[in-house]
C-alpha cells in the first residue's frame, strides 16, 4: 500500500510517500519513496517560539511545493493525468476558502491534474497548534477529492511512538519488529510530556502526564532566559554538553528542586523548575559563560533525573516490557544516555535515531497504514489541538 503523509502540527511543512507492507504480527515494512520538509524555524526566531498565524501561513505557502517535490522524488507525478469537473474545482476552493493562496496554488494546473499512483492519504489531525493543524487537514481533504482517494487522519503522538519502533534495516527502508506488549511510551516534546501505556496493539492508557509546562516548552523557556535562540532544546544540550567536557568543579549555586519526584504519581510538573531558574538568573543576573554551562548542565541533569525516575516507576506498576521515547527532546544527549545506562539492561528500550525524533512525516506515514490497516477511513474529521492520544 502506498501513503502519502501530511504533517503539519506545528512549525514543520512535511510530506512523504512509503511504500508500506506487513503488519504488527508479521512486522512492517515501510519504503520511502518521497520525503520532503520544510523547517519554518528561521521565520518563529524572531518572535522566540511559534507564531500560530505565521504558521498557518507558512504551511498554506509551502504545501505545494512540498508536495510537488516530494512526489517528484518518488517518480509519481504524471503518471494518469485527469480532467478535473468545474464542479469538483467549486468543492475544492469551498473546503480552502480560509486558504486562498493553498487553493491557487493547485488551481495552477487548469483542468486537469496528475493523479498519483497512491493508496491513501494520511494527515496529522491533532494534537498541535489548531491554525496550523488546519491548513494539513483541509490540505488532505482537497487532495481526497481531487485524486479521489481515501483519507485516514493521525494523531501525531501515535506518530512519535511509531517512529520511534521503526529501525532503518536498509537504505530507506524502515522495519517495525512485533512488539512486546505491554509497551510503555514516553512522549517528551514541545507541547506534551506524558506517560502511556499500549496493552494492545494501538490503544492507549495515560499513566502520568505534565500538570504544567511540556518538558520541550522547560527548555525553550529556561534558553529564551539565557537569551538563547529558539528552538532551545538543542541550546542547552550543547552548553551543557560543553559543561560535561570540563572537569567541573562544586556548582557555582545551590542545585535546582527536583520537581514532583516524592510524589508517588507517574506525573510530572516543569513549572517550578524553570521559575527556579529565573529566580536563580535574577539573584545572579550576570553569569559567566561557565556558569550558563553549568545551569544548562544542571537543569539538563535535573529533567533527566525527573523523567527517568518517573519512568522507573512507570514501570514498575504497569509491567511494561518495551519501553519507547518519542518526541522531540528524545533528541536529547544527555536525556538519550541516562536512559541507555540506567535501563538498557533491564527493558526491551527503543530510541529513535535523532533525525527520527523531531516532527516528520513518515512518522504520520507509519500511523496512517496502521490505521488504514484497520480500515479508518474518513473525511468526516476536524482539527483537534488537544487531541489526546488516551483511548481510555
Ligand atoms: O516533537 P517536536 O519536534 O515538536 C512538537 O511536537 O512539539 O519537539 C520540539 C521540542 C522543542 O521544545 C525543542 O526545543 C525540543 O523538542 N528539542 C530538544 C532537542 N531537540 C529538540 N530538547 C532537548 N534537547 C534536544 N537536543
Ligand atoms: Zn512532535
């Protein structure tokens, strides 16, 4: 079966086409045929984080585009060129009247259009920031009834797991081995930070979540106080990876609280860590470069201890025998290390490669054969910013 995949969730433009066979059971392969991103993280800079409506912009100017050229990569445009009706061309420019400029940009062709050699078309539909969600969404639904074929929509953090169960056995070839169930997954990215748990294969229980700030949103904040630029993630991973280098002496300050880790829940709160950072900055508002590499090491210590410690205990009451990590700080070091240490010995761990970890579209490739596996077709779906990836 072949998927074409939409992601659109945040401030990434993707889209990729997989060749994609096998199931859960048997193990799954996927092939990719075309993959192409546009990272609009140059233009969110100035404003220090995502700007929502510059997004939904961005996402409306580049989809084409990225599409074009993703198909292009995979040998899939002019394959079976079709007259498209007047009134198909009225349906479209009603479902993109909020996107113009998306809707001139197919409507450049004329009459008739290439149609792919595709099976499905899979988008992100949720969760992520609703404007940009939007343009991914009706950008699907265009294309549905244009090319006339099936919709499946994806929730990107079904995407981040299966990315992170996905190993590349070949060039361009990625495999999903059956997985040992129950598998616990911890999702750290820029808007979530949750525990879940999958019994079965694609049904998910919430274990432990953020009662406040993603883990990604920490570091992007704790950066944006060292005035570092977005996103920060990467920021601190390398002041603190610098820190590491040196042989340190004692911290130049008193360490940074623990949040949360004497509670017996499996939740987490960053809140209060990046406020103790601030406080720290403004009792000592002049730091040296060596004391912003020791914050950075620090607070990079303090999330790993934090996440990991949850984990653990994770563990621990569910009986979870795999454990994945997905997201966008799965990219992380120090993050990647603690865990390898402290847990490769005694679960089935999987951690994605680095490129894997941050938002893509096979990721939304992989989760929409799963569900079109199950037959989840449909265009009757809206965009969801807080779609949760719980089903119970
Ligand atoms: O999954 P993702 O690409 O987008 C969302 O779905 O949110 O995650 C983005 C987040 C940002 O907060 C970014 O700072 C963080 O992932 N991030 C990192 C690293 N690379 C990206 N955080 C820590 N260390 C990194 N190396
Ligand atoms: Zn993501």
């Amino acid at each position: 079966m072949k998927i074409l995949a939409i992601e659109t969730s945040c401030d990434e433009t993707a889209v990729a086409v997989l060749e994609c066979a096998g199931n859960e059971l048997t193990g799954a392969r996927f092939r990719i045929l075309g993959n192409a991103l546009y990272s609009q993280i140059e233009k969110h800079r100035a404003f220090g984080g995502v700007f929502p409506a510059l997004a939904k912009r961005e996402h409306a100017k580049n989809l084409v585009p990225i599409l074009e050229s993703s198909l292009k990569e995979a040998s899939l445009l002019e394959k079976q060129t079709q007259h498209i009706s007047e009134d198909t061309w009225k349906e479209i420019a009603l479902l993109l009247e909020r996107e113009p400029e998306l809707y001139d940009a197919l409507a450049t062709h004329g009459k008739t259009y290439d149609i792919p050699d595709i099976d499905a078309i899979s988008v992100t539909h949720g969760p992520g920031l609703p404007p940009a969600l939007w343009v991914g969404v009706n950008f699907a639904k265009a294309l549905s009834i244009l090319w006339n074929k099936p919709v499946v929509p994806v929730n990107h953090m079904e995407g981040h797991v299966l990315a992170a169960l996905a190993k590349e056995t070949d060039d361009r070839v990625y495999e999903i081995k059956p997985p040992t169930l129950p598998l616990l997954a911890l999702l750290i990215s820029g808007g979530h930070t949750e525990l879940v748990l999958m019994r079965n294969w694609l049904s998910y229980e919430l274990i432990g979540q953020t009662k406040d700030d993603a883990v990604g949103e920490a570091f992007d904040k704790v950066a944006r106080m060292l005035s570092l630029p977005y996103p920060g993630g990467p920021e601190i991973s390398k002041l603190a990876e610098a820190a590491r280098a040196k042989a340190r002496a004692d911290l130049p300050f008193a360490p940074l609280p623990r949040p949360m880790l004497k509670d017996s829940s499996c939740d987490f709160s960053f809140s209060g860590l990046k406020t103790a950072v601030l406080y720290l900055l403004k009792a000592k508002p002049n730091l040296s470069d060596s004391e912003k590499e020791s914050l950075a090491e620090e607070f990079e210590n303090t999330v790993a201890e934090v996440l990991l410690k949850k984990t653990e205990r994770a563990i621990e009451t569910t009986g979870a025998r795999m454990l994945v990590i997905g997201g966008g700080v799965a990219a992380n070091k120090h993050i990647r290390r603690e865990f390898e240490k402290e847990l490769r010995e005694k679960i089935n761990l999987c951690i994605p490669e680095p490129a894997l970890t941050t938002d893509n579209a096979l990721m939304i490739g992989m989760a929409g054969y799963f569900r079109a596996l199950k037959k989840e077709f449909t265009t009757e779906f809206k965009a969801d910013g807080n779609l949760s990836i719980s089903t119970s």
